[in-house]
C-alpha cells in the first residue's frame, strides 16, 4: 500500500503542478491541461478506493492497481529511453515502485488475503 500510496501522492503533486501552470500563464492549451488535470485526479481517486478495497480484504481493487502498475512501467521505460537528466531519475524510481508493487500484489499472501468477494457465502 505504501508504494501505491506514493503513486497517488505524485499525481496530485503533478495535477497541482499543472494547475498552477495553468493559472500563471504557462500553459499554452487550457484544454489539455484541464484534461490532464482531471485525468490525473481521477486515477489518484481510483487508487485510493482500490487501495481501501485491498485493505477490506475485495480482490476488487487489485485489477485498477495493477493495470495502473502496467502503464506506470510502459511510461517509465519510455522516459529512460528518450528523457534526460531528472526526468530519467525520476522515471527509475517509478519503475521501481511500480514493479515492486505489482510482484507483491501477486504474491500468494496477498492474493490469498484479497481472494473474498465481499459477500457472505
């Protein structure tokens, strides 16, 4: 949970980066930036239920997770190979939050402790 918990940080970090972009001038496309905005908000929401349902024991929270694992590792390994500087560093730390979440999100533990369904059998 720790790591999604750092994930989710990041992108309100970054919605906020971009919306204080937007309202000093920076921005030249106030759609893009809006949509990125609300696009980043909403994956953050979607991590934060999913996360809630880990912890309540619903295997229902682990496909939003790691299909966010999935996109997390594609975008880092493109910002290794075409980015520089900080933004390389920056994409090997997300690499590294996204694997180790998905490797421990498929560990039998927690596959294990997230397998009920949230009804009663």
């Amino acid at each position: 949970m720790i790591g999604v918990v750092v994930e989710v940080i990041g992108l309100v970090a970054f919605a906020v980066v971009l919306l204080g972009e937007l309202l000093t001038g920076g921005s030249t496309s106030v759609g893009v930036s809006l949509f990125l905005v609300l696009f980043l908000l909403g994956v953050a929401w979607v991590l934060v239920v999913s996360c809630r349902a880990l912890l309540a024991g619903r295997r229902s929270g682990r496909g939003p997770v790691v299909t966010w694992q999935l996109f997390q590792i594609i975008g880092s390994v493109a910002a290794i190979g075409s980015g520089t500087g900080i933004v390389v560093a920056g994409a090997w730390v997300a690499l590294v939050i996204a694997v180790a979440v998905g490797v421990l999100l498929m560990t039998p533990s927690v596959v294990a402790a997230t397998s009920a369904t949230g009804s009663e059998d």
